[in-house]
C-alpha cells in the first residue's frame, strides 16, 4: 500500500508527530511505501534548522532526516504555513530580504499541489494533529 502522511501539529503540542514517525517507521518495516510527508501549520517548526532541541528530548528534525536519508522519503514542507512562521530556504529568504535561510537540508518548501498529488497517489493520505 502506498502511504502519504499530512502532519499539522508540532512537536510541542503533544504526540502527533511522534506518532506520525513511528507509523512511518512501522509502515515501511512491514513493506508499504511512504510517496510523501507534508508538513503542514504548527508541523513546520519541526523543519527549521536553528531549532535547538533538549538533549533529554528526542530531536525530531534529526529523526525525519534521518528515516527519509535511510528509506528516500520526499518531505515536503507547506510554503505559505512555513514562511508565515519564519522557516525560509534560500530562494524565500532572498526574496522577503532576510539575512539567511533556516530550513533544514532535506526537506523541500512547495505548494499545496504537492498535498494533492500525494493524495492522489497515494492509497491513503493519513493525518496527524489537528
């Protein structure tokens, strides 16, 4: 089966996304394949390269990078939802006239046409948060 996952919440705001990496985890080691993971609203946060991390917390953006390193899973990253919240990539940060570019390599800014065409085809399209 082929799976895309939408995720809205952060990794702040309970157990959306930690869940959404164990299903990701999950469905791959059973044999499915993952087309895309769109990270939506909130979800942004956890696409963001000067986001520190607790050493006694699980560092989320490392966990993606490394599942989508390890399986070539596509993360892509809400333009509108990121650049409302400051998560810019070098093409956006030229463009609003910021010093610098704070996505984290390995993911991708893009539209919503990218969420329809994982729905599209894909299976499922599995939501996280709310």
């Amino acid at each position: 089966m082929i799976f895309s996952l939408l995720i809205y919440a952060s990794q702040n705001s309970g157990q959306a996304e930690h869940s959404a990496l164990r299903f990701t985890r999950s469905a791959l080691q059973q044999g499915h394949s993952i087309h895309r993971v769109f990270f939506y609203g909130e979800a942004v946060s956890a696409c963001s390269a000067f986001k520190v991390t607790p050493r006694d917390e699980v560092n989320i953006t490392e966990q993606w990078l490394k599942l989508a390193q390890d399986n070539d899973l596509d993360l892509v990253v809400c333009i509108a939802a990121a650049v409302r919240r400051g998560v810019l990539d070098q093409a956006e940060a030229k463009r609003h006239q910021k010093g610098a570019a704070n996505l984290s390599d390995g993911f991708e800014l893009s539209g919503l046409g990218q969420l329809a065409d994982a729905i599209i085809v894909s299976d499922r399209t599995i939501t996280f948060g709310n």
